[in-house]
C-alpha cells in the first residue's frame, strides 16, 4: 500500500516535473504546440449556440477565458467565427431602424480638393481661424460673387475669388509693400553703377520683388513692390487711369490761374499732359508748396508740367498712389500693405 500510495503520488509529482521539463524545452526548440484552450475551434456539426462543441478544449477554453489566459500569462483565448457572427447581426439590428443617421456637419461639396475657406483667410492676414470663422457668420465673406453663411467651404487659393466686406483677399502667396523712397535712391532693383536702389530695401525677403512704375532719381515718396504681376501692370497701365498724388516746392509768386492751366493741359514735346487736381498746400513768401494730382505715369511729368507753367520744381514728393498714401511713414521705411489696403488697390484696378 505504502509503495503504490507513494507510486501514484510520486507519479502524479513525476508527470507534472516532466511536463515542465518538456515545456522548456519546446520552447527552446520547436514551436510548442498549442494548448486547448488556445486553439480556435471551427462551427462544424454538434456545435452548440454557446460557442464550440463540447469536450476537452471546451471546458478547458471557457475555463481558461476565466482564468484571463492560463498558465504563464497567455494571452485571452480567441473567440469562435460564430460568436463573432452574432455580434455582427446584433450590431446590424440594432442600427437597422435608423435610417436618418446624422453625418458631421459640413459645408456642400466639403469632400472637394481644396482648403478651408477659414483657413485660407487666416493666411491671408485676417486674424486666427475663430476670428475668421467670425467674419463667416456676420455673411462678410463671398466667394465667386456669394455670401458664404456656412462654415467648413473649401476653396481653391489659385482659381477662386474670395472678397471681405467687397475687397478682394490676395489668398496667394503674395507681397505687397510700400517704401517712401528716400532722394538719391534709383528706381530700380538693381545698379550695375553700384548707386543705392530699392533692392537694397528688400534683400532679406523670401521672394523676389519688383517695383511698381518708378520715381525719379530726386523724387521721394510712395513706391509699391510686389510680386503680384498683373496687379503692378494694371496699376501702371493708363487704361486704369490710378492717380498719383505729388507735393512740389516752387518758387512764386504764382498766378491765380495756375491750377486751371495745369487741368486744361500743358503741352510738352510729348503730348498734352493735364492734371486732375491742383490746390496750394502752404505759402512762405515766395515759397509755395503746392499739390499736384495726375492718372498719367509718364517720365518727370510733373517736373515738366510745372517747368512749362514758368515754375521749375526745387523738390518733389509723392505722398500717395491711389488708396495707398504716405501718412507718417518715415523716408526708407518698408511697410507691408494691410489686407484693406490690398483690396482697395484690387479695387482700384477691377481685380
């Protein structure tokens, strides 16, 4: 008795000893073969709705389930083709009733190319993306000539047109500046000469710039520098007709009639030119400073203009080209022109 007692007991103790010994080593050499309740059982004939068939690895699954893996922290057993099944058909009865499913709120069309009408605003300068969502529910934004009253619109920066209160938002990768160019400074971005010239006001920006129409060596005052091509061309084009307004110190003393000669026209060798606006400013004995407003962009116009009428300029400066005016911008000051100011010049030239 005492031998057979011992037997089994030191047989169960040799089993389980030897069965560690050979998990060990399959897992150092082969792939240890799987244990019941790791396997996954198909759905074949005696299955019952509660998942796998009855018999060893059922219980032993189920057990192991509960037991969060087994033995050595295994992992959750898997779960059966038909359990999943039934979930699948839960789900789909559950929703099948709901036909009017609400989607995310978009603007029509939201699935397009093309970047958030926000977005593209808050590039452009008009404030973050809530200031600019804001602009969107005052109906202050239209695209392509319509008021936008729904956010999330997408739009396309190379081919729409988006306007703020009616001006025209450059959405592009744009510049626009204005620099009171000093006296002595050439109207160009470069000088084989090596005289001082508006590049040298612009060497540190990204893109390249170019001047819009030029000033005379002498002259001080507003130039424009973009990139924008078409906008500088329509700006200096006469169809357009964009005035300039010019300051000039002359020496009287000068006739009442002078501003009427200068608006009926003072012929030049190159035509007519004629001004569009003429009013003294300021008098100091003989010194007048007078103020002279002309579309035409031809060369030392004024200069010329004011020459013929018996009066030769002593200084010159432009203090405003279209919408865009001096202020108290200081001589070789750069600006960046505000979204308004853009719009206005847009404005200006039918863009």
């Amino acid at each position: 008795m005492r031998s057979s007692g011992s037997g089994k007991s030191g047989g169960r103790g040799n089993y389980r000893g030897a069965g560690n010994d050979r998990d060990q080593k399959q897992g150092q050499g082969r792939p240890r073969k799987p244990r019941p309740e790791e396997r996954r059982y198909d759905v074949g004939p005696g299955a019952t709705k509660d998942g796998p068939k009855a018999g060893r690895g059922g219980a032993s699954g189920a057990r192991g389930a509960k037991s969060g893996g087994g033995r050595g922290g295994r992992t959750q057993p898997a779960t059966s083709r038909e359990y999943d099944a039934r979930i699948e058909e839960r789900n789909r009865e559950r929703y099948a009733g709901k036909k009017d499913v609400k989607l995310p709120k978009t603007f029509p069309g939201a699935e397009q190319e093309g970047e958030r009408l926000q977005k593209v605003l808050a590039r452009a300068g008009y404030g973050s993306r809530r200031a600019c969502e804001e602009l969107i529910e005052q109906a202050r934004v239209e695209v392509n000539g319509e008021i936008v009253l729904e956010q999330g619109k997408r739009v396309d920066p190379e081919k729409d047109e988006v306007k703020v209160d009616g001006l025209t938002v450059a959405t592009q990768s744009y510049q626009f500046f204005s620099l009171n160019k000093p006296a002595g400074v050439v109207s160009t971005m470069e000088d084989p000469e090596g005289r001082q010239c508006l590049g040298d006001y612009v060497t540190n920006r990204e893109t390249r710039l170019f001047h819009v129409g030029r000033l005379d060596t002498e002259t001080e005052g507003v130039i424009l520098l973009t990139n924008h091509g078409e906008l500088a061309h329509r700006l200096t084009h006469p169809k357009y007709g964009v005035k300039k307004t010019y300051l000039a110190h002359i020496i009287g003393p000068i006739p009442r009639d002078l501003g009427k000669q200068l608006k009926d026209g003072i012929q030049l060798e190159d035509g007519y030119a004629r001004a569009d606006h003429f009013r003294v400013v300021e008098q100091t004995g003989k010194h007048y400073m007078v103020e002279v407003t002309l579309h035409e962009g031809r060369k030392h116009i004024v200069r010329r203009m004011l020459a013929e009428a018996g009066f030769p300029v002593e200084s010159l400066v432009r203090t405003a080209f279209g919408p865009i005016t001096l202020g108290d911008q200081k001589s070789g000051w750069l600006r960046r022109l505000s979204n308004t100011e853009v719009g206005m010049l847009m404005r200006e030239v039918d863009l």
